[in-house]
C-alpha cells in the first residue's frame, strides 16, 4: 500500500468503518499472530471488513478479520484465515474500553492493519453505529464536495 514517512506501511484499510460508524475514539493495539499469518499480513493479504473486536475475561479479542492462507506453506503448517486473534492492549485501555462498550453500547471496529517497526498492529476504534439519517447527510457531504472541486478545477 505504502509507507510514509514514521516507517509506518499500511497493510489494510476498513474504508466502510467511517460509512458505517461515527467514530469517537482510536487506540493502536498489537496483534498476536502465528508464523504464516506474520507472513500473509507482511504479503499484504489481510482484509478488515467484517471485522471487529470484543472484550472477554478482562482480555482483548478481534474476531472475523480474514488473514489469507499463506501460499508458500503446505495445508498441514498453515493457518484458520478467520480465527480469533488476541489484542495486545495496556490492561488500563481494556478497563476503559470495556467501561465504554457496556455502559454506553459501542462497538469496537478495526480501522487498519499495518506493520510499525516491523511489528503488525492494528487501529481500533470505538465507534457508535451511524443511523440511515447519518449516512445519508455523510453522502451528501462527499458529493457536494466533490462539486466544489469539479468547480474550481474548471476555473
């Protein structure tokens, strides 16, 4: 995808996560993954979509987010493209997230993978879901500017 000037290289983006989701919080987590995960996230073959996060047993958790098998590796060594991965989080972050998504019923949505520092992390946000009204009014606004730059392109 490419790399900007922190050594940070963009791996995924869940470019429906602000469609859907009023974000109101980020927070970077690190991800436990095994050896051909590593390997498929390094190739570029993750996709965040369906993906999002849960809090259980005081632990971090991100659920249906799809690694692609990796292709070098035999059937036998690789890995479920979908299993649950474990969030690697500062315990006072789980505490005020989990305060969060019980009390005020947010939801927790990975935004992008990336690899920082030859580490591969993940942008989660605590995010509200975007009523029909919302997203409407989100449309409108892309549209209307996109006008403005088709005018002042012209002139």
């Amino acid at each position: 995808m490419g790399e900007n000037n922190q050594g940070i290289k963009v791996i995924s983006q869940n470019r429906q996560a602000r469609f859907l989701y009023e974000v109101l919080d980020t927070y970077e987590a690190g991800v436990r993954l095994i050896g051909t995960e590593v390997k498929s996230v390094r190739a570029g073959r993750a996709n965040l979509r369906d993906g999002y996060a849960i809090i259980r047993n005081r632990e971090a958790w991100l659920l249906n987010v799809h690694i692609s098998p990796y292709q070098a590796s035999g059937e036998y060594f690789n890995h479920d493209p979908r299993r649950t991965r474990k969030l690697l989080l500062h315990r006072k972050e789980i505490d005020k997230l989990y305060g969060q998504v019980e009390q005020k019923g947010l939801t927790l949505v990975p935004l992008k993978m990336y690899l920082k520092g030859g580490l591969v992390k993940v942008s989660i946000a605590l995010a509200r879901g975007k009523k029909v009204r919302d997203k409407r009014e989100t449309i409108k606004r892309r549209e209307d500017e996109k006008e403005m730059q088709r005018v002042v392109k012209r002139y």
